[in-house]
C-alpha cells in the first residue's frame, strides 16, 4: 500500500526523531563512558574523529544526491549501514579491547553517517510548504528524539556504561529501513560533468557570494567554543554533584521545543540573519553562565547555560539552514547544505575538539579545574564570530554577486 504525501511527511517527524535519539543518548553520555573504560585519553580525539570522517562525506554524498541517487534511499543506506560500525564501536569497549578499537569503528561510523543530517535537510526543504515556517516543526521532532534518548540511558542507569552505544545503535538500524518510506526526492543537477561535480567541489563557489561567505565563516567560528558544550559539560555537573548528567543535558532541548515553536510563528516576520545574531549572544551568555558557576560552584547555574543550549541551536543552525537556502538554486541545495556540514561540523568540530581539549587541560592542575577561567577565554572566542556576522552582513548592504543574484529569496 502506497502511503500518502501527508504519511510521507509524518514519516519525516519520525524520522528525525530516531535520527537524532542515538547520538542523544551516547554524545553526553562519551566523556563519562570513556572514564569508566580508562579511555579517558582518547576523549579529544573521540571528539575530533567524527568531524575529521565526514570531511570525506559530507560534499561527496551531497553531490551524489544532487546528481545521480535519490536523497532519500542514500539517507536509508548510510543509516543502516552506519549503525553497525555505532554497534562494533561500543561492544569493542564493553569486551575490553584496546580504545584505539573504539576510535577506528567510529570513525568509520563517522565517515558513513556524517552526511546524514545534510541529506535529511535537503529532503525536508525539498517536500515541504512553506518551509520557513514547517522546517523548525520538523526539525523539533529531532530534537525530542534528542530528548527522550537522554532520558531513556539515565533511566537505565546507562550514563557511564558502553551499553549505551549498542542501544543507540539498534534504533539506528530501524530508522535507516524507515528512511526508505520518506517522500522521494530525486537528483535535480543533470547537466554538471567532471571530477569537481562528482566530488561536490562545485559548493567551493559558493564562498564567492559575500553574504554567503560572511555566513559560513561566522558559522564555523561560532562552532569551534560550541564543541566544549557535550565535551566538557557532563564532566563539570559530574564534579558539582550531577547524578544524572546525561538527562540534565537534555534541559536545553525542552527549551528548544520552545525556541522552534516560535521560529515556525515568526520566521516569516523578521528577517533570518537577526535570529542569527540573537542566537551568537545566547552563545555568550551560555559560556558566561557556566564561568559563573565555576566561580560560585553552585550546580543550577550550570543548569541555566545548558538550557540556553536549545535556543542557540534554533537561531543558529535551524535558521542558520533557512538563511542558507534561500539564497541557493535548487540544482546546489544539497551541496550548499553539505558545505555547511563540512565547515561547522567538520573543520570547526576538529579544531574545536582540540583546541577545548588544549584549554581544559591548561586549565587544570592536580586535578582541580579553573572553570571560571576556563569559560570566560570561551566566551572571548563567541564573540568573534558574532562581530564578525553583524560587520559584514547587517553592517553593509548585501551584494549578491554569484547564484543569490538570480536564486535567493527574501528572508
């Protein structure tokens, strides 16, 4: 029986939820899974692989489906497939092997799944109305698998156990076989040849767009602090007395419910780039909050700046999508947003996980960490990106001088 273009986009929902239900249960949960296995060391470069992967994906596959494969049946590919390396990952802790094991099996997890997301927001754009103001509905259901995956390891008392990666693993697996009942969405680029089309080189020119360009730098900039969020974090309400650190990350996806909520009611009113901006000052405030709770070691402080998490999600990277494709021609949407992958996940996740790995220990002594200090250098770097965005696209009137001139829309 053939399902309905409504049931295709209530599959969507689903879809995004048990894409996003795995990595909410084992990204918060890593840092502590790995103490628990003395693996503690290879936390950084944990952290680092996914990104360094998916460099290798993102533009490849976001090519692909621009070119030659429906969006969709890639997407239920790399689910499937991607969870089994997710599942050797985690079993090879739990049997002892040596961590080095862990990291090989994620990274080639890494290197299949990271272009998930990117083809999943290329569907969503591609079948929905008015996605302005249906996207971030969409996008919330990710965020309650989010949610409900944190809750569900603290529940089973799997926040410091590598049973937390298998279980993530086997609901994986069904979303991949669900990804096959999604609406279809064909290659639209029939005409690009060459080597720099199949490999998604083509996204490169983008950048000479200046409102594009402004936006995928500050993105990126933005990204490298943002990486200490699920790396640092279930360490510091570990320390103050957490006894359930993975469902309290989960706070700030209850407030991004909220925040997507009131995207999809306002998003046609004001013009994207100003969430943008709004969403790089709660970054600040985020980081200043924690500083705080360093300085007066009070564990609700913390909680404050991890749900300041969900809004700055919203206004960054949901409406940072939006503002994306409203300045790209259909034949580039799925490379556009797998660039986006690339820099803000990839580039920015690997320098990101260093460098906080970098600071983190600089800032620690005997195993006392100065986590004011550590905060406020944080806070510094958010600003960055932030003066950055506003000079160089609120600040001076947009010249769209590449495909914006003829494809971007009003935002």
């Amino acid at each position: 029986m053939q399902m309905t273009v409504q049931q295709q986009r209530y599959m969507m929902g689903v879809v995004m939820c048990l894409m996003l239900m795995p990595p909410g249960m084992w990204v918060p949960s890593l840092p502590n899974v790995l103490a628990t296995y003395d693996a503690s060391w290879a936390l950084p470069y944990a952290t680092a692989l996914t990104p360094l992967c998916a460099l290798f994906s993102a533009l490849l596959f976001g090519a692909l489906s621009d070119r030659k494969m429906h969006a969709e049946q890639l997407l239920g590919v790399l689910g499937v497939s991607g969870a089994v390396f997710l599942w050797l990952g985690f079993s090879s802790l739990k049997w002892g092997w040596h961590p080095g094991w862990y990291l090989l099996f994620q990274g080639c997890n890494a290197l299949i799944s990271g272009p998930m997301f990117a083809l999943m927001t290329k569907v969503k754009l591609a079948n929905l109305p008015n996605a302005a103001k249906s996207f971030p509905i969409y996008s919330m259901c990710g965020t309650i698998g989010w949610m409900v995956g944190g809750w569900i390891i603290s529940s089973l008392a799997f926040d410091c156990s590598a049973n937390t990666g298998q279980l993530a693993a086997y609901i994986r697996l069904g979303m991949g076989g669900l990804c096959f009942l999604l609406p279809a969405t064909p290659p639209t680029d029939h005409q690009s040849r060459g080597w720099q089309a199949v490999l998604g080189l083509r996204a490169f020119g983008l950048l000479k767009n200046r409102e594009l360009r402004y936006f995928y730098v500050a993105s990126a900039l933005f990204a490298i602090p943002c990486v200490s969020f699920y790396m640092v974090v279930p360490m510091m309400l570990k320390e103050f007395g957490s006894l359930y650190p993975t469902a309290e990350m989960t706070i700030g996806q209850a407030l991004e419910v909220l925040a997507m909520l009131f995207l999809s009611l306002v998003a046609g009113r004001f013009r994207i780039r100003w969430f943008l901006i709004v969403g790089m000052l709660f970054g600040v405030l985020r980081f200043a909050l924690f500083a705080l709770a360093g300085e007066c070691g009070v564990l609700a402080v913390i909680w404050l700046g991890v749900a300041l998490q969900g809004p700055i999600y919203t206004f960054t990277m949901v409406a940072g999508r939006l503002f994306l494709d409203k300045r790209v021609p259909d034949t580039m949407r799925g490379q556009a947003q797998a660039l986006y992958q690339l820099l803000v996940f990839s580039v920015a996740g690997i320098i990101g996980a260093f460098f906080c790995g970098w600071l983190y220990e600089s800032q620690s002594e005997a195993g006392v960490v100065q986590w004011t200090s550590y905060w406020l250098i944080l806070a510094a770097m958010t600003l960055i990106p932030l003066a950055y965005f506003f000079i160089g696209v609120v600040g001076k009137p947009s010249r769209r001088n590449l495909v914006a001139a003829s494809f971007s829309r009003d935002d």
